[in-house]
C-alpha cells in the first residue's frame, strides 16, 4: 500500500522493517498491509493521502457516501388566465 510521511522528521528516521523500506525525497514509500503499517497509521506517523491528510484508521469501517438533498420538482411556469371581457 502507498504511505505518506507526514513531516520531515518521519521521512528521515522511521522506515518499514521488512526490507528496510524507506521513504522516498517525496515522502512516499510502499509498504505491505501488515500490523507494522497499521500501527503508524493509527498513530498518526504516515498517512494514505499525500500532504499529509487526515490519519486513516483501516480499524473502522468507511461511512456510507452521504446522499444530495432532495430536490423540490419544479413546476413549469403557468401563464395568467386569459382576462375575461367585462359587460
């Protein structure tokens, strides 16, 4: 799964045990789905989303997408009632 750092400081001095895989100068690096990655995920150290975005738990299920308001219909525009003659 592709990582991101979320400062400097966690690109420069943590990296994934297995294999040593480090960050790149971007910030990124791909590490596997294991308890390692959970854990600095959890804690904030990387993230999912370049820029250094919310921290994802993969813990807690995704919410629904949230649905539009509904719309009112709309009503085509009504022409006045044609005038009646007066006697």
């Amino acid at each position: 799964m592709k990582v991101y750092a979320k400062n400097e400081n966690i690109r420069k001095y943590i990296w994934h045990p297995t294999g040593k895989l480090r960050f790149n100068d971007a910030g990124e690096a791909t590490w596997p789905d294991d308890q390692f990655t959970r854990r600095r995920l959890r804690d904030g150290d990387i993230t999912l989303e370049a820029g250094g975005g919310e921290p994802t738990d993969p813990t807690q299920p995704t919410p629904p997408p949230t649905e539009p308001p509904p719309t009112e219909p709309t009503t085509p525009p009504t022409e006045p009632p044609p005038s009646q003659p007066t006697s």
